[in-house]
C-alpha cells in the first residue's frame, strides 16, 4: 500500500496535548480501542441481567402462504418454557402490525398470512438459548401455499397475486411512483441530441451483514413502569419515540441504551419485529427478556438494500458532450415498505443521479413495488440510495464512452462540473456546496499512472489478456438534513449536543449521534479540543444513552460529522463564548477586551493577563461574582440544524485482470482520490475509506441476494452469501483533496459512506472494460466468474432469480 | 455431561449439555465475552480462539470436544498490565473499528506471527482469510500484523 500524498487536509500541525494528542485536528489514536482490545467491549449480547431470560422467533418456510392454524400447546409444555406468544396474542394487545418509517405498516408477527421466506411468526422466550430453539420445534403451523411474486418486473402483471391483502382495497402490487427533473426539457434534449444510448442495469438486492447481527435485550420494570432496551441501534432516539408511538409506552419511561454495535452500516437503523418481541416478553413474563438473531435471519430477515432494476438513458453530442440523462426504476421493496429516509423522499436521494456533471436537462421516475421478499430497501451505507445513482450515471458515462469509442476518463473530464460553477445547482434541484472536480480526477490519474496503465492494457490484448482500467467519479450529498425539508417520521433531523466543562477543566460532550465503529469518542473529542484548547484525553464523549444524551436523529446516511460534529463545534464555541464573559469578570476588564488563543482568554495586547479553560472552569463554579444574567458553570446545549446537505466527492480507478478460462476477477489495484472537506481525524477518515472500498470490490464481485422462484431466499447464510476476505481486496491506494463546506462550521462534510458509494462503479466499469475484446458493453453485479463467464458468451444473466 | 477444560491457564469444571457450543460456554458460562459470535458456519471468525495452540471457531466446536484440552481466548493477549505486540500493532495501526471480529483476528495472527514471525503481505492476507472485516477493508489489520512483526518485544503497553 502506498498512502500517497495527503495534502491540504485541511489544519495546520496542531501543538500536542500532556499525553501526546493533537490538541484538535490530526492523528490520533483511537480512545475506544482500549476496551476492544482487551475484548472488554460491551455489546448487546454480553448483557447479562439477573433472571433474564432468551427468547427466539419461529420463521416462515414460505414467501406467501395463509396461515390456516398455529398450535403452540406442544411449545408451551416445555418445562423451560415460559411464554409463547403469536399474531393473535399480539392482536389482543393490539400490536401485531407496527408502522414503518415509509407511512406503512409491517407485521410483528404474521396474523393472516405470511409475505416473506423468514418472516415472524411466533415468539418464544425460555430459560436458555438452547431451550428457546426448542421450542420452536415444537410449534405447529398449518400454511396453504399462495404464488409468490419473486420477479419484480412481474410485480404488476394483471394476474400477479396481491400481496398486501391487510391493506383494504389494495388490487395489485404497487406502492407508489415518483418523479424528479424536468420530463419535457429532458424529452427536448434527447430529441435534439446527435448521440442517444440506452442501458438497463440492475443493482441487485445486497444485504449490509455487520459481523454483529441485530438483537436486544429489553427490560420492563415492573413496579416503576420504565422500560430499559439494550438494542443494535444506529438512532436510539428515534428508537425511544418509536417504541412510545408502537407500544404506547409513555416515552419519559423509556431508555434505549445502544452499547458497543459490532457494525451497523445501515443494518441497525430501523425497529424490527424482534425488538418489539422481546419487549412484550419482557412484560409478560416480568423478567428481562434477551433475543439474538442467528446469521441466517440476519440475512433473510432484516434491511437489505438497492433492488433497483434502471432503464437509464444518455445524451450526448458526437464529441462526447453530455446534454441529459434520463432513467426509469422499478424498485423492489419487498412484503412490507419499510425504507428508512427522509419523508419526502420515497426514493430518498436518487435524484442525485446527475451525478458530477454539467448536464442540460435530467429526469427520473421511480415507482416502488412489493414482492414477496424481506423489507427494508435503504441500507447498507448508500447516503440514501446515492450508491444506485452514482452506479446508473457511472455506468451510462461508461456505456456512452463504449458507444463512441472514446476513453473513459477523457469523456468524464470533458463533463465534470467545473471549481467556477459552484454552488452549483443541479438540474434535479441539489445545491452542491463546493468542489473542484477536475483535481480530483487528475489526481486519482496521476497516482495511477493512466496513460501507463492503457498502454499496458494495450499491450496485453494484443496478447490476448483481458486486462481493465475502470473509472468512477462520484458527487455524494450527506449530513441530513435541513428540518425544514428532511424528517424521519415527523422527527426533523437536527442533532442536540451538551458540553460540561467540569470545575477542573475536564469535559464530557453529550452527542445524540451513535458510534457502529467510526471513532466517535475519539473524533468528537478532538472537535473539542480543537474549539476550547482542552486535551482530547480529557473529554469524554457520551453516546448511546437516551437518558443521558440529548435528542438526535442517530447515525446513518453519512451525518455524525456533518451533523452532530456540527453541534459539537457550535456547543464548543457557546462555552467559548461564556468562557469570555467569566475570564472578563477575574481580569476586570470588558469581554470586548479578550482574545482567544488555543485553550485561553487573554487581553489583547497584554497576552500575560489571561486565564486558560481550566482556570476559567474552576472560576465559574466558584465565588468569583459574574455579571447580571450569568448564572455561572460553564456549560451550554445546542441544537444543529444544517443549512443544507454537505457533498462529499472523490474519483476512484480499478485495475482488474480477468481470467479468460474461468471468468474470475482479480482486482490488481484500486486508487482512491476523496474530497471530504476538512479532516478531523486523518487516521480515521482513511480506515473509513478502505472499509467502503471492500464494501464495493464485494458488491461488484460477489454479494447478492437472489431468490428463487419458489420463493428461496438463495443468500441466507455466509456460506451462499458471500463477503470479500483479505484476499479478494487489494491494498488500497490513497489520495486526497480538500475542499471545505462553506457551510459546515468545521469545513468538513463526512466521509462514512463515500467509499461504498462510489467504489462500485469503478470495478465494474473495470471488468467491463477487461471485456471489451469481447463486445461486452454492460452485465449485472455481482461479476462472479459464472456471470463474467456468460458475459463472454454474450448471455449475461439476471443476477435477481436463481440460474436456470 | 461433566466437563474440565482450561482456559487461559485456568481449569474449569462445569455441568454442560453435550450441545454446547464452545462458544457459549466461553461466552455464557465463564463469562468471557470478547470472544464473539458472528455466523454459526464458521466463516466469520469472529468466535476464533485457540485449542491446544490452534486456532478454531468456537462456533463449531462442542464444549465436550475442548474437555481434557487448553484453550486460549482473546483475555489472555494482555498479560501483566502489558499488551501483546499484535494488540499494540492493531491500535497503533488502526486495525479496528468496530471490534467485533478484532478479538478472533487478533487471535489468528498472534498465531500466524508464532509460526511465521516475518509474514511478507501475502502471506498475512492468506493467514487472516478465514476471518471476516467489514469495516476496515483489512488494509490496516495488514499493517497491523506488520508492526506486531516488527516490534515483538515492545515492553510498553500504548496509552
């Protein structure tokens, strides 16, 4: 691995705290890591609580079937046994359905008919693990087999079976349709362009599959009323009001509390069926009840994400300037739409699919279907589905570059946005914050050497290796999101933040935001750091705590900096500010009088009278006297609430050789070029990056969740649903550019998904590109070598459905 | 069934169901949860201790199979107050993030390193691919396994 030149990140050499910290931006090494090491990590399943009891869920076999009876007299006799609960138990309590977080509802526990390979059926909760398994032999469901609709492009045939017979009156599959651009201007640029190329593609279902699957433990005190959940949750704040909402639980009485999370990456972000099982348990049998998925309902059962089937469309000049893109999507969102987004986006961002490019008109439709497959949709660290639309406008670039015959690296640089043009609105109606495209791509040749790596590739066809360079160049929009436009259940998405500064100058911050691995309790600490001169090793940062941290809407979509490290700065400054009026009071001055060097208020042009943050805290929370209206402690709370999105960008180049017998793909090199904005953490922000990085060579290459037309789910365990080991990922090479959000207060926009949003394109573009001898303009992911391997024999296969 | 297994140096003698998963006795019985469960299938590795030296997953491995015999798990690395290279390599190197399959990686390479103290990348590659990242795209745990290599007898823990 070579990290290449990381220039500009953005802050100058920080001076060195007491125990060797920067005091503010800079590497750092990670405080979580102390506990992970030792393997002193708490995780929701190393909960251990006196008289908790374990729990499991009985599952569908079928996609559709009607339930015609459940006998569960045989479980519930099971000496170790202490409740069996089912949809009819549930309909008593009037909590067999829950609503999801896109205005409809899903079963908790199937009542009149099950919708999904995995689905919930029964609940039971005994005195061990193994007991509860048990049990789950022991209950007895009668199903009658219904047709499932496997095929979403089937979804909408007259004689497809409804799925959704609980909604009255619903006839057929749809959920809903949706636009965004300008149809007309759109329909004038293709009509007037001397190129036009068509492309479908699909971006198959993909599951998220933290190495941690989902559970919780969920404890209702009895005597007082409180409700405390342990879950795998990306947002417990959201979570709280959710379960108030669902269980009607008054919401004061209720703590989620998220420990350690083995992973989330989307996986974590909404309730399930279990969460709200173990809850119920808990009340029925008056203990704590435990529940823990196995690997294989992971898989089945919980969010997975894309099934995006895209008609896309490009115009173009004959010398490759682009006018407009236009695409048509059928998106698969299983038995139940429970897709996690903002609300006024049923396709979430999509319509970002313009993507870094000048364009004269863009237009997309979406209309959203149910199948007879596991809900869930927006997932699996795609900002919001920008991961389906970077790949559709990455891919069309390609094909178009195919079609004319031009390299594809030429054609993006002849299209990018250009510095001048920002803020730039694009034709989908995005205000992209800042961006120096250009660089960027330059960069990512440079480091690959481009010009050396063509002529190689030249070189080797005539030789007859298939060899491929593939391109990608991604505008991400992340850190949602203006309340007045973004919301998730009627929640506006600001983050609160709370800083005490201690009487000895110790901190603890307060953020709503929840760490799955990305270093919050280091990286907030430096924001404060940077903001107030007080070492990173003595603050500590509180999350994962709804009793003990303010409300926010959580972490996913790339928001922890962009959002709640917004609030963390701003709390910071608020200190700052009420630091002044203190440190005015002991030097006897005015407060227009002092200025702030790192870590201290001094008098401007006497800098030896001065007191630093420490001797300030300590002051105000002594006797010294403060001025009228100043209460004295030195704390503040915030809410942020961004002005807009931030928009991250960066420009990736795959290098893969394919085996020509086998068909199997080995991806040489990858070069990763990312403008994040400032970084806080430099450490963390490249560890960030190379994770996303895996995340696409695995989604290119191997991952899919593919059903067969029964109804099996073909993915349901790590033995069929494949993730890339060390082996299968290169060392990756990286680069970086720095251009801050104008917007943000730390000029950093968030960097979390940036990776596996813009890798995937590039290795297929790669592949792709390896194939050309073969006149392979386009074949869907993942490219295992059976798929490259009909790719050269030009039958490219449905990567949805099982091969037949 | 009665069973005595050592772990960590320390002899346990505990009443089991001849089912038991090493893993959960580990786990629920010894309360020594930084080894994790990740997939029943042994793919994962995050459950990855040591048998007789070896490394196995725990998660098909039956407690009863481990009686008689010495296991090793991820509480063992630090010993008086000093962390073992491969968790000094992995913090400076920023090899983990969440943690979950840190403790199972960390126990393949401590003995990877054991039997090749001088792994070139490839090899470290092939060493750790029976254990699942999600986070790190393995890079860093690569570098992580090369600092341990290269400083085998650092004395100081890190912060």
């Amino acid at each position: 691995m070579t990290v290449t030149d990381t220039e500009n990140t953005g802050s100058t050499e920080p001076q060195l705290s007491p125990a060797g910290n920067p005091m503010g931006f800079g590497r750092m090494l990670r405080k979580e890591d102390v506990r992970f090491l030792r393997g002193h990590g708490h995780y929701v399943d190393d909960v251990q609580l006196p008289g908790m009891l374990y729990s499991a869920i009985l599952r569908s076999p079928y996609a559709h079937a009607r339930i015609v009876s459940i006998d569960t007299s045989a479980a519930e006799a099971h000496p170790k046994v202490r409740a069996v609960i089912t949809g009819a138990t549930l309909e008593g309590l009037n909590l067999a359905w829950m609503p999801t977080l896109s205005h409809d509802v899903q079963a908790v526990l199937a009542t009149d008919k099950v919708r999904f390979q995995g689905q919930e059926v029964a609940f039971v909760v005994a005195d061990d693990r193994y007991a509860a398994r048990d049990a789950l032999e022991l209950i007895d469901v009668e199903y009658e087999p219904l047709p499932p609709v496997m095929d979403a492009t089937k979804a909408l045939d007259p004689d497809a079976a409804v799925i959704r017979t609980d909604i009255e009156g619903k006839s057929d599959n749809h959920i809903f349709d949706w636009e965004a651009g300008d149809a007309a201007a759109c329909d004038e640029a293709f009509a007037g362009a001397e190129v036009v190329v068509e492309q479908d593609m699909l971006y198959p279902r993909v599951h998220p599959a933290p190495i941690e699957t989902c559970g919780t433990v969920a404890s209702m005190d009895p005597i007082t009323g409180k409700l405390t959940v342990w879950s795998t949750n990306q947002a417990p704040h959201a979570h709280r009001t959710l379960y108030a909402i669902v269980a009607g639980i008054p919401e004061h009485k209720i703590q989620i509390i998220s420990p350690d999370i083995g992973g989330g990456f989307g996986n974590k972000v909404g309730i399930y069926p279990g969460y709200v099982l173990a809850v119920v348990g808990s009340i029925v049998t008056g203990k704590p009840v435990k529940w823990v998925e196995d690997r294989s309902e992971n898989l089945m059962a919980t969010a997975f994400a894309r099934d995006y089937h895209m008609k896309g469309r490009i115009a173009a000049t004959k010398d490759g300037k682009i006018l407009a893109v236009q695409v048509d999507v059928l998106a698969d969102h299983g038995a139940f739409n429970g897709t996690a987004q903002p609300t006024k986006f049923p396709a979430g961002f999509f319509h970002i699919f313009t993507g870094s490019y000048d364009l004269q008109a863009a237009h997309c439709k979406v209309t959203g279907v149910y199948t007879n497959k596991a809900p869930g949709g927006v997932a699996y660290a795609c900002s919001f589905r920008i991961t389906e639309a970077v790949y559709l406008v990455e891919r069309m670039v390609d094909v178009l570059a195919y079609e004319l015959g031009v390299d594809a690296g030429e054609l993006r640089m002849k299209n990018l946005l250009r510095p001048e043009q920002f803020p730039y609105t694009s034709k989908t109606g995005w205000e992209y914050d800042s961006g120096d495209y250009p660089r960027a791509l330059r960069k990512a040749m440079e480091i690959a050497g481009y010009d050396e790596l063509r002529k190689e590739q030249a070189e080797k066809r005539e030789r007859g290796e298939l060899m491929g360079i593939g391109i990608s160049f991604f505008t991400e929009g992340v850190g949602a999101g203006p309340r007045k436009h973004m919301d998730i259940l009627g929640l506006g998405m600001a983050d609160g933040s709370e800083l005490r500064v201690h009487p000895t100058g110790k901190a603890q911050l307060r953020v709503s935001c929840q760490t799955q691995g990305q270093g919050h309790e280091t990286t907030f600490a430096q924001i404060v750091a940077h903001e107030l001169g007080i070492p990173p090793e003595d603050v500590e940062v509180i999350h994962g705590d709804t009793d003990n941290t303010p409300f926010g809407l959580g972490t996913y979509g790339s928001r922890s900096t962009p959002v709640s490290g917004a609030a963390a700065a701003v709390v910071s400054r608020r200190v700052r500010d009420k630091a002044r009026i203190v440190a005015a009071a002991a030097l006897e001055c005015s407060p227009d009088d002092l200025e702030w060097t790192q870590g201290r208020w001094s008098v401007k042009g006497d800098p030896e009278q001065g007191r630093t943050i420490q001797e300030i805290a300590m002051l105000s929370h002594g006797s010294l006297e403060l001025p009228e209206g100043v209460e004295g402690h030195l704390d503040a709370s915030v809410v942020y609430n961004p002005p807009n999105l931030t928009y991250p960008f960066g420009a990736y180049i795959c290098v893969v050789d394919v085996d020509a017998d086998t068909g199997k793909v080995h991806v040489r090199r990858f070069i990763a070029v990312d403008d994040c904005g400032n970084r806080i953490n430099p450490m963390i922000v490249e560890g960030q990056i190379h994770g996303g990085l895996a995340e696409g060579v695995g989604m290119a290459l191997m991952q899919a969740i593919a059903f067969d037309e029964d109804g099996n789910c073909l993915g349901g365990s790590f033995l069929d649903y494949l993730l890339p080991t060390a082996l299968e990922c290169p060392s990756w090479e990286t680069g970086a550019t720095v251009t801050p959000s104008p917007h943000h207060p730390l000029g950093a926009k968030g960097v979390g998904e940036s990776a596996t949003v813009g890798s995937p394109p590039a290795v297929v573009n790669a592949v792709i590109d390896a194939l050309k001898p073969y006149g392979v303009r386009h074949a869907d992911m993942p490219l295992t070598p059976c798929q490259v391997w009909l790719a050269m024999q030009g039958r490219p296969a449905r990567t949805d459905l099982a091969l037949t | 069934m009665q069973v005595t297994v050592t772990v960590n140096g320390e002899e346990h003698t505990s009443e089991v169901e001849p089912r038991l998963l090493l893993v959960h006795y580990l786990r629920d019985h010894l309360g020594l949860t930084g080894t994790h469960w990740g997939c029943d299938t042994t793919n994962c590795g995050a459950c990855t201790v040591w048998l007789d030296g070896v490394p196995v997953k725990s998660c098909t491995v039956l407690t009863a199979m481990a009686s008689g015999h010495e296991v090793r798990t991820v509480e063992s690395l630090e010993v008086d107050g000093v962390l073992d290279p491969v968790q000094q390599g992995f913090m400076q190197e920023h090899g983990l993030q969440c943690g979950f399959c840190t403790p199972g990686m960390m126990m393949t390479a401590r003995r990877l390193l054991d039997d090749v103290p001088d792994p070139s990348e490839q090899q470290i590659r092939e060493g750790i691919s029976g254990n699942l990242c999600r986070c790190t795209g393995y890079e860093n745990i690569v570098r992580a396994v090369r600092w341990a290599a290269e400083h085998p007898a650092t004395e100081e823990a890190p912060a």
